[in-house]
C-alpha cells in the first residue's frame, strides 16, 4: 500500500510489524473499529524515528468500508516547535 510518500509492507520476519518505507516502526497499535478481524475497518498507529535527532513521525493510518487513508505528524523534543501535520490518501500498489 502506498499513503503519499510512505510505502508500507510486511516483512519475512514474521513479527506482526508493518515496514514503512523498509523500516520497523518504534510502535505498533492495531484497533478494530467494528468488529474484530474486520481488516474493512481497521485504525493502525505507529511511531517511527527519523534521520533527525529529536524528531519522530507519529502516524495513523485508518481504513473505513475499503477506502484508506494516513494522518501523519511530527513530533519534535520541544513543545516550542510549531506542529505538522498531512493527510495522504492510500492506494494499493500492485
């Protein structure tokens, strides 16, 4: 799947992390907004680390009755910095 610049995929590890762009999120949390299983209906969050100390990406990837998108923010070690945030629409890559 692709949200804007952000490729996600499984891995051959097997330890239930989705890989963005190739890496392992810090965090993972999966939230079913139906009923369980419904992958239709699904909220997933991650927190990744960026090649820049003191700054991270806090992600939220929701997906409602098959149509899909991301809600991204930077989150930096100073409460002082102005927020970011972007929304991408998600499309399946083939």
């Amino acid at each position: 799947m692709r949200c804007g610049d952000y490729v996600f995929s499984t891995s051959g590890n097997d330890d239930g992390f989705v890989r963005i762009n190739g890496a392992k999120p810090e965090s993972q949390k999966i939230t079913f907004l139906k009923q369980k299983e419904d992958y239709n209906n699904i909220k997933m969050e991650w927190r990744m680390a960026t090649s820049q100390p003191g700054l991270w990406v806090g992600m939220e990837y929701i997906k409602r009755d098959g149509k899909a998108f991301l809600n991204t923010q930077m989150l930096r070690a100073s409460m002082n910095s102005p927020r970011e945030f972007a929304t991408y629409d998600c499309v399946k890559v083939k």
